[in-house]
C-alpha cells in the first residue's frame, strides 16, 4: 500500500495516556515544518451530539491540528457513540468495524496530504470486531508505530509488553514518548531511564503534566507539549524546513 513519506501510526500503552496529545504534536510540527499532514482517527468510541453533528473530542482534536482538512467520515470511519471498547459499541449500534473501509479511507486521506497521523483506540490490543484488533489494524497499514508510554505506576511493565507486541506483528518502532499521567509517581526519572535501557528505539521526548493554567485553550497545551518533544529521529520526517 502507497504511504506517504511522512505517516505514523500512534499507539499506546493503554487508554488515556495522551495518545491524542501526542498526535497532535506530530501535526503541530509537521505543519512547523511546511508539510501538509492529514491526521485520521479511524475508530473512535464515546461521541456526543453537537452543533448538529456527532462529535469526539479525540477526532476533533486531530482536525483542529491537520493541516489538510478532511470529511469527518473520511478521517473517522467509525464514530461510535457509546464511551465503552469498540467492538462492544459496535455490536450494540449495529455497525461493524470492518478493516478494508477503514484502508480505503486511508489510502484516499493519503493521496490527499504529504503526511498522514494515524491515531489507534485504546491500547495497542484492544479488539475491533470478533477476529480483529488495533494491532492487526497497525500491521495492515503497515506504518512506522510511535508509542506513548503513560508515566504511572505499571508503567514498565506495560510499555515493555507492548513493544513485544508491536515486534511480534513485524512492524517498526520509530520512536517512543513519555508522557506524565501521573504526576506525583514516584522515581519517574528512574523509570524513564529503565525504559531507555530497555526499548530499542529513540526516546522522542518527555512531555510533563501540563497544567490548564499555564496553557488554558487546547491549542496551546499542544503547542506547550510539542516544546518538549523532537521527531527528527522519525523516519521519513522533513529534514529542509523552510525558513520562517
């Protein structure tokens, strides 16, 4: 499948670790850097009703950050209503997360944008349907994998299992971020350097706990993240920004 230079599949270590957080950065800089990404929640589960139209925060987030600007049905196949694992959302309103609907899209998204952010659901073995996961997802697309490692207790140990994982589907570890959930976990220092000893792949950068008074709008949150983060260790990222 034709990829654009610059695409990544953004997975994590389990549920709300800052995988949208993390995304976002990679479209933030990426636009820094001239390139024209596209960012694609292809399952997202839990959406409410807004201004006329389902919405997810996570998917939002994406597109409020893309440079490409795309029908929320194209970067987000699967909008599922229920805040529960998607291939339970799935089955209760009737729509089956099917995984070639979910390649079309991407191959359209990437002929669209000389880049393409592509978030997972959950962590990085969270079932879609009844035969299929996020990791089979990961591995037909094929992509360079970024982990976020959420910094909170069992960190280790679910960051290392992960990684074997991601191994274990033949895919590539681009690179790997830090990002604190739990600011008051105690030895973080130590348990950032454990995981360096230990994942053979570049530490891209670890983000600390941002809070809503030192950067109140979601903009600027991204964009305080994305200072402690560096991709030019990711394959294919841009290595001529323009000036500016």
């Amino acid at each position: 499948m034709n990829s654009p230079a610059c695409a990544y599949f953004v997975a994590g270590t389990d549920t709300e670790i800052g995988k949208t957080l993390i995304a976002s950065c990679l479209l933030h800089a990426l636009a820094a850097a001239g390139v024209a990404a596209a960012g694609m929640k292809p399952v997202a589960a839990g959406a409410e009703w807004r201004d006329g139209a389902w919405h997810n925060d996570d998917a939002d987030a994406l597109a409020a950050h893309a440079g490409v600007s795309l029908p929320p049905a194209l970067a987000t196949p699967y909008l599922l209503h229920q805040p529960t694992a998607p291939h339970i959302a799935a089955k209760l309103e009737n729509h089956p997360i099917e995984l070639p609907l979910i390649f079309e899209c991407y191959q359209r998204i990437a002929a669209l944008a000389g880049a393409v952010v592509v978030e997972g659901v959950g962590g990085f073995r969270v079932p879609l349907n009844d035969t299929m996961d996020t990791a089979d997802l990961a591995r037909q697309l094929g992509l360079p994998v970024v982990l976020v490692v959420g910094l909170r207790l069992g960190a280790i140990n679910h960051a290392l299992l992960t990684t074997e994982a991601i191994a274990a589907r033949g895919l590539p570890l681009a690179g790997w971020v830090a990002n604190t959930v739990d600011p008051d976990l105690l030895n973080s220092e130590a348990t950032v350097a454990a995981l360096a000893s230990r994942i053979d792949a570049p530490l891209l950068g670890w983000v600390p706990r941002i809070s809503a008074g030192s950067a109140p709008t979601a903009i600027e949150r991204v964009a305080a993240a994305a200072r402690y983060l560096n991709f030019s260790k990711l394959p294919g990222w841009p290595t001529n920004p323009p000036s500016i």
